[in-house]
C-alpha cells in the first residue's frame, strides 16, 4: 500500500520543505526504514510557487552545471532558474542533493511530485 506525503510549501522556505521531502523519500519517518530499500511511498509538494525566499537568496544562491568540455563550467541564480524553469525544477535541485548519492536516488526522485 503506497503511502502519501503532502507538504504545502506556502510561507515555508525552500530547504526546510526540501528537507522534509527528502526524509519522507528516504522512508525515515516511517517504522519500515531500511537505508538499502526505496520503500511505498509518494510526496506531493503543494503551493511551490508561493514558497518564501529573500531576494539575497534569489539573486546570490549559484547553482553550478559542467559541460564536460573545458571552460564549461556555468552557474545559475535562484532567480533565472526559477525564470527559466519555473519552481518545480528549484524544488527539484534541492531535494536531488540532500537524498543519499547511490543507486536508490533516481528511483527516490521519481516518486516526488511538485506542484505550483
């Protein structure tokens, strides 16, 4: 039986519902927890858009991407992400980082679900 997870994201800020994403996917609060194991489980985040962010925050937060090739090192502002991709890909960024670097994390991702 799948369990479901709804965080509303309005006046919350972006690392504190990230954060809780990121347990909820991980299976720490449930009583099944097994580190090597996706369990059941589905997060939903509501009111994306409506999260709260300063404009430091917005504008000088870089989020790094490398080409491969040299010289391709390119950043990004909170600000043009969310221009560019709105705040689901934002939302995205944050909880990819703060699940466990393995197998399991792709398999995590796909049961987020962000919604604006």
């Amino acid at each position: 039986m799948k369990t479901v997870y709804t965080i509303n994201a309005e006046g919350k800020t972006l690392g504190r519902v990230a954060s809780e994403a990121a347990k909820s996917l991980m299976g720490k609060k449930s009583v099944d927890y097994t580190p090597n194991k996706v369990l059941d489980v589905e997060v939903i985040i509501e009111n994306a858009s409506k999260t709260k962010m300063t404009e430091t925050r917005m504008k000088e937060t870089l989020h790094e991407r490398y080409s491969g090739y040299p010289g391709g090192l390119k950043f990004a502002t909170n600000d043009t992400i969310i221009k560019k991709h709105g705040w689901k890909k934002l939302y995205e960024l944050a909880v990819y980082n703060m699940l466990p670097g393995n197998k399991l994390r792709p398999k995590m991702m796909k049961l987020l679900v962000i919604k604006d």
